[in-house]
C-alpha cells in the first residue's frame, strides 16, 4: 500500500468510519455494490498527481462532515462505474 493510500485510510479510521462501507449502484436494473476500500485502492492506481488530488478531495469531504464523505464516496463511485461502462461501450 502507498503512503497515500494509508493517508486516505487513516483519514477515515480516525473518523470512525468502516473502510468497508458499502455503496450502491442501480445500473441496467442490477445493483452494483462497490466499498470505500474499492474506491481508494481503484484511484491508487492512477498518477501521484491524481492520488494527491483524491486525499485532498477527502479530506476536504470530511472537514465538511454533515454527509460529505458519504457523497465523496458516492461521486467517487459513479465516476468509476461511468469510465468503466464507456470502456465497455461498443462504437
């Protein structure tokens, strides 16, 4: 694990928030259930740039609190479910 990535975590620890907490997704009439954990470990694999851009945005959500890691998670999600399906999407 980055040092990033441990940041993101230990952000969420000290929260008392679960790394493991869940998101759904309705897509195509399927439910598509992604965790906190996948979400951070999916934009790890992006450029440091991007990682550094991703801890800011989380702490940022957090320092908001009334919901905002909740919707960072969410916004999060859809932005990795979006790039999936338009890799999939057949031209």
């Amino acid at each position: 694990m980055n040092e990033i990535a441990f940041k993101c975590r230990e952000l969420l620890s000290k929260e008392g928030i679960d790394i493991l907490s869940q998101i759904d997704f309705k897509i195509n009439d399927k439910i598509k259930t992604v965790t906190f954990e996948y979400i951070i470990d999916t934009f790890m694999m992006s450029s440091h740039e991007s990682q550094l851009i991703f801890l800011a945005a989380l702490q940022k959500s957090i320092n908001s609190k009334e919901g905002g890691v909740e919707k960072f998670f969410e916004g999060m999600g859809q932005l990795l479910l979006m790039t999936h399906l338009s890799k999939n999407i057949e031209v």
